[in-house]
C-alpha cells in the first residue's frame, strides 16, 4: 500500500554532514507522522526524530542541535539534515511513516529497507 525509499547514506568523517531523504509512495490518503529511527549494532533501534502534519518536532536529545528534521507534505517526503555527525551516530537510518490509505481508514505503521550512515574518526 505505501512504499518508503530512503536515500542519502554513506560514509563521512566526524564533524561532516549528510542529508537523508525518505519518500513515501503508493494509494497515500495522508500521513501524520513521518520520523526517522536508527539502530546501530548489537543495539536497539531508537527514535531519532519525528515531525507531524502540523510541524510538531522532537528529538532524541543526542541529534538535538545537530540534526534537523523537515518535510515537504506535497512531496510525501522527510528529511534528516545531520551535521556535525560524530562515531557514534554510525547506525542503519530508517524512514517510519504512519499513513492513511484510500483502501483503509486506520493509520498503518510503515517502514523503509533502511539506509546505512557511517562516521568515520
């Protein structure tokens, strides 16, 4: 029913910057939240930001200040602009977006394939 492709991944040295895009495709109604989680080895995936329909924010407070999120509503897409991006932000990114479809009336959690940041020293 929905379709999440995130792209924006890759390596970058400590105190760089990369940008991550989601987009959200297929039978789309609306969508309230659209976020973006992380998990990194041997851990448990985290919340790392989020935004809603009306703009709301939050942020894990390790990101806050260095990462942004935002959204383009008309585009059914996030955004991730992380700068200056440390080790320990290495981690698979995953896109996570709570859609309403035309076939059905509740929101559905979605999630993307993942996209892997990596932080060099």
């Amino acid at each position: 029913q929905v379709q999440l492709v995130e792209s924006g991944g890759g390596l970058v040295q400590a105190g760089g910057s990369l940008r991550l895009s989601c987009v959200a495709s297929g039978s789309i109604f609306s969508i309230n939240l659209m976020g973006w989680y992380r998990q990194a080895p041997g851990k448990q995936r985290e919340l790392v930001a989020r935004i809603t329909s009306i703009g709301s924010i939050s942020y894990v407070d390790s990101v806050k200040g260095r990462f942004t999120i935002s959204r383009d509503n008309a585009a059914n897409t996030v955004y991730l602009q992380m700068n200056s991006l440390k080790p320990e932000d290495t981690a698979v990114y995953y896109c996570n977006v709570w859609a309403q479809t035309y076939a059905q009336s509740p929101y559905m959690d979605y999630w993307g394939k993942g996209t892997l940041v990596t932080v060099s020293s």
